[in-house]
C-alpha cells in the first residue's frame, strides 16, 4: 500500500512523556500500513534512543533515526521530511499526543479538498491554543477568510510535493519561531489549507515539570532577531497594504503587546520586563506602520502607543489596572428541551471584583497617540468600550476535564446597557441561552461548562458560576444525544459542570417510590426522573438472579418531568427467583434501580431492595475497627523489629 501520512517526531530527552505521543501514534485509526512514524532523535542523553530502538524493532511501521544534538527541532524535522514516503508530512512533538482518528480524519480531509497544509483542531493542556479557528471547518482557507495567522506552530500535515516543489524546509541550528518561518511561508504559498474543526486532531500538553521548550524564559536579542525573518516572510509574499498589516499585527498582539499586559507582565522579574520591553520597542519602531496597530482591541492599542512611545513606565502602570479585570457568568437558567439543555446565563466585567462601569453615548474616537497618563488611558478604553459595544459577543464551550477537548455552542444573546448611578454610566451585560447538545459531547467524563465574552479591548473567558444558592437551577438527568447526562454544581465553586456516561449513584433513581412502579400481568411501568426527547428512547433492563441474567428490551418516553419506562417481561422465565433490576444505558453502563421483582405464579412483585440491617451494620462497624487495630499493631512490630 502506498504510504497515506509520514509522521516525523523530533526527540530530545523525553523521558516518560513520550509513552504517551508513542501509544497515541500506534493506536491511529489509519490502517497500520498505510502511515509510517519516523522519530529524529536529535542526541538524546537520557534512555529514549534505546527505547525507540526497541520500538522499532518490534513495530514496522516505525523508524529511528540518530544524529548529534543541532540544538534546536528545525534539522530534525528536515532530516525526517528527507526521510519521509507518505504523500503527507505531520510534524508532531515527543511530548504531545494525537486523538486516535486524527491522522485518517486529516488525511481524507486534506485530499477531498485538495489542501496542501491541513490544520488539525489542537486541544491545549495547559497550554494555550487557537480557539476561534476550530470555531467551525474551513475546507478552503486564507490568510485573508480565516484566523490561520494565529496558529504558526508546526503540528499540522503537509503535502509532501508541495514542499518539495517550493523548496520549503525549517530553519536549522539553536533557534527560535523556526516554526514561524516555515508555516507562514506554507501559509502564503499553498493552494489551499483546510482546517479541520469539528475533532480534536492534536494534543498540546504542558509538561508537569514545565519543561518544554516553549515555557523556557528566551534571550530578548535573539528572540526578535528571529521574530523579523517570520516578518520578511510576510514581506516577501504580500503587498503593502490592508492584508501585511494585518498580517503583521498577530506578532505585534501575540509575541508583543499581549506580553506586556496585566499579570502576564506583572508576573515577570523587573529586569527581564524591561529588557524584552526595549527590544519589543526597537521592533515596532523599525516594522511597523500606523496601520498595524490601529486594528488592535482598545487596551491593546493603548499598549502598543505606549510601547512606540517608549514609555515603559506607564505600560507597567497600566498592566497594574488591567490585572483587577476579571469576567463574570452567572446562570439564570438551566433545563431540559426534548433532549437539548438550554444554559441561561448572564455575563459582564468586574474590576476590583465590581462590576465595571463606563460612560454611555460617548463618540468612537481614534487613538491618536500615547495617552497623557494613566488616567487619560483608562478614560479612553471606557469611552471606546462602551461606543463598540454593538460588536460583543458571548460564548458557550464546553470543554473536557480531562483531555482538554473543547467545543463551541450555538448561543443566542443580547445586549444591555444597565444604569450605574446618577452620572451617566452603565454596566454593558451580556444576556444569553446556549443549546449544547449532548451528542456533541464525544468522549465520557466530566466537562466543563465556560464563558467566553469579546467585548473592548477584552477576550476572556470564566467557569459558569457560581449561582446564588436559593436562585441556582437544579437540573435533572438525561438520556439523550445517546448519552447519560447529569448537570451538577460543582463542589466547593458551584460551577456548572456535565457528568457525560459516568454518573450512578447520582441519578437520583434511589428515589423511585415503589408505589409508582407497577407490574401489570407481564406489563412493567417505572417512572423515572429523568429527561428524554418528546420522541423517546429505547432502553434494556437486566434482571439479576442465583438463576442467571436476562436482558429485557424497553421504552422510555417522556411523562411530566421525568420519563415513563414500559417493558413486556418474560413471567415464565421469572417464577421462583428475586431480580435485581437494573436500567441499561445507551453506554455500556447499567444503573441498578432501587427494588427487586419477585416472580410468582401470577406473575411478578415489586419488593424494596432489602437494606442492611441493624446487626448487619453493627457487625461491619466491628470488623472494621479491629482491622484498623491490628494494621496499627502490625505496624509497630515492624518498627520495632526495624530498631533491632
């Protein structure tokens, strides 16, 4: 079979972190035989190379390659380009890992579009990823249609015969935004990019010990050195115009004025602040024109003036005010509507843990220059925020605790400006309803319910919550979008989180009453309080006995609050046994159910499970303790033993 994807990994002293890039690579959906794995490793001192070696001596779809240390992840990733059969090259770092589909996914994405550069949605693992560019997919991509500037590093798939064919490879030797160069060039040159939003392709991951790479402090000198050549990129293939500045721009934010700001800044030590503020300085000045920074957020336009001003001093003030800014997201509302929860909720600014306030009516306009003081800068980012408030937006994600996957709801919102006292202020709040949809939760475990509010100068992003505890909705359980879903509020916050296909004992079926569950003739009817879609669901029972285990086929359809499971039992196999009843999920899971049928000639009843007892309970506390006891003994006799 030809070679579909070359995976190259560059290794340097990993350690346990790449067992995880490994596994997730050999568990690839992709036949074994169709994609290869090529690790460069770039003089590894620790026992990786050996490790590897021993991979590839028991995986044949994976090859090691050796050389001397270069310094920096730019030679390994051409010695394995060089190396490479697949029609596409992916690029993948030793401590990241990819979802389990993600080369086939971006493989036969890439060629139904004809892409040369396939962009893979990236969840970040303490680290922190693109957001608004996996909002959707983009099957044809530009810098011009889409945010693919925010996303430079290299974790992406590439078609092999276009690098070859412009001659593109990453600069080697000890050095940084390698990667920069190289995908920016990719970026502009390709026919197409496609981008692949609606599965989560690679995993960034910080390392525990925050060890990788691109948490180490940088020479200020040597970072912007490389920060110009991505720069004369730009330069080389665009025009002077709307489309370079704008281009230019994501380094000005990004590697420049987002350093500078609040606790980012604040957070550095004092000398190294001032040193990357002069060679941030020294850049600006020498690259970029006014039409740059004129399309920043307010707050960062306000950085970047003062920044060209050379005005360190009071960008350290400013980071000082910006650092009491903080989102908030209340809940108003959280309920079931035919098998899609509808989230209510509210969100604004606080400064100070206040709501912020701003004048109303004020007129847009321009920055023009540094502002006078600190004062002066504030007052324009209020006047700017509150006249631009028209173009706030407010988001729903729901984001998996574990993995880091996140995703987008459709949400409704609006706009309202809320008097603030007797001068003319307002509070500028958000109101609105998102619809997640529990068939677009994909994998089992807990997510995360996340506000994500664009207003001004601001992009933030907050935990839903907490409600006021006599206004905080109480949500019942679901069985929808083939999942078992609970809302809950978390413990001590009281945010809103989803327990997805894991939750038992906190469905709430332990309060069944046995006084509404009948079994008629061979008729079982069991009200249950939880939701389902108008049109219904289909469910299992298993019965449970000392004769075996039987599995009941059933309905759930929706009745009042909650849901009305029917099943037909089979009596004859039933008679002369207890049941242990349990309700089968669209998982694997069953949820056992509060009572047992017991099966007579005519027919079955409903009994109560049998609790423990008094002397049951006396008895397990007894044993208990004198287990506790005699580990306490036997533990002194091994000290003792120890002294001797």
């Amino acid at each position: 079979m030809p070679i579909k994807v070359s995976v190259v990994v560059p290794v340097y002293n990993p350690g346990v972190y790449v067992e995880d890039c490994i596994d997730s690579l050999l568990r690839q959906s992709l036949p074994p035989d169709e994609y290869e794995v090529i690790f460069v490793d770039d003089g590894s001192t620790d026992d990786t190379p050996a490790r590897l070696d021993a991979l590839a001596a028991a995986e044949p779809r994976v090859t090691v390659l050796h050389q001397e240390n270069s310094g920096w992840s730019g030679k390994p990733r051409n010695v394995g380009i060089e190396t490479s059969r697949g029609e596409y090259v992916m690029f993948v770092d030793n401590d990241d890992h990819l979802g389990d589909e993600a080369l086939e996914r971006m493989y036969d994405y890439g060629t139904a579009n004809g892409a040369d550069v396939v962009v893979g949605k990236m969840a970040g693992k303490g680290r922190g990823v693109p957001v608004e560019l996996f909002r959707r997919n983009h099957p044809r991509a530009t810098v011009e249609n889409a945010p693919l500037i925010d996303s430079l590093t290299p974790h992406k798939m590439f078609r092999r015969a276009f690098l070859d064919d412009i001659g593109l490879r990453f600069p080697e030797g000890p050095r940084r935004l390698e990667d920069h160069v190289f995908v920016t060039e990719a970026y502009l040159r390709a026919a197409n990019v496609s981008v692949l939003g609606d599965y989560v392709c690679y995993y960034h991951v910080r390392r525990d010990d925050a060890s990788n790479a691109g948490f180490q402090r940088f020479d200020p000198g040597g970072y912007f050195k490389n920060l110009r050549e991505a720069l004369d990129v730009v330069e080389q293939y665009t025009e002077p115009g709307p489309l370079r500045d704008r281009l230019f721009r994501r380094w000005l934010r990004v590697e420049m004025v987002e350093r500078m700001r609040a606790r980012r800044l604040l957070a550095l030590p004092a000398d190294y602040r001032r040193e990357l503020f002069e060679e941030m300085h020294q850049v600006v000045v020498e690259r970029f024109g006014p039409g740059v920074a004129a399309g920043l957020q307010p707050t960062q336009q306000v950085v970047a003036a003062l920044m060209t001003a050379d005005r360190y001093d009071d960008v350290e003030a400013f980071a000082e005010w910006e650092a009491g800014i903080a989102l908030t997201a209340v809940p108003e509302h959280v309920a079931w509507e035919d098998g899609t929860l509808r989230v209510g909720f509210s969100a604004e600014y606080t400064s100070a843990a206040e709501p912020m306030t701003f004048v109303a009516g004020a007129p847009r306009t321009p920055l023009d220059g540094a502002p006078e003081d600190l004062a002066a800068a504030i007052a324009w980012v209020s006047a700017d925020t509150a006249a631009r408030f028209g173009q706030a937006t407010a988001d729903l994600l729901v984001r998996e605790r574990a993995s880091a996957a996140q995703y987008f709801q459709p949400v409704e919102f609006t706009r309202q400006e809320v008097p603030a006292g007797d001068d003319g202020r307002v509070r500028l709040v958000l109101h609105a309803t998102a619809a997640v949809d529990p068939a677009a939760l994909t994998d089992a475990g807990v997510w995360d319910a996340l506000v994500r509010v664009r207003l001004g100068g601001w992009t933030k992003e907050c935990r839903l919550g907490p409600a006021p505890r006599g206004a905080r909705p109480t949500p019942s359980a679901a069985l929808a979008g083939g999942h078992v879903v609970l809302p809950y509020w978390t413990s001590p916050h009281a945010h809103l989180a989803l327990d997805v296909d894991r939750a038992t004992g906190r469905l709430g079926l332990g309060a069944i009453s046995l006084d509404e569950v009948t079994a008629s003739g061979d008729r079982l009817r069991i009200p249950l309080p939880l939701h389902v879609p108008g049109d219904g669901a289909e469910a299992t029972l298993r019965l449970t006995s000392s004769h075996g285990t039987l599995e009941v086929p059933a309905t759930l359809s929706p009745q009042m609050s909650g849901a009305l499971l029917e099943a037909v039992l089979p009596l004859g196999e039933l008679r002369g046994a207890a049941w242990r009843v349990a309700l089968g999920t669209p998982g694997p899971r069953f949820l056992a159910l509060p009572f047992v049928l017991r099966g007579g000639v005519g027919g079955v009843r409903v009994v109560r499970v049998p609790g423990p007892n008094a002397l049951r309970r006396l008895v397990r506390r007894v044993r208990r303790r004198l287990g506790t006891a005699m580990g306490r003994t036997a533990t002194r006799l091994r000290a003792r033993t120890g002294r001797r």
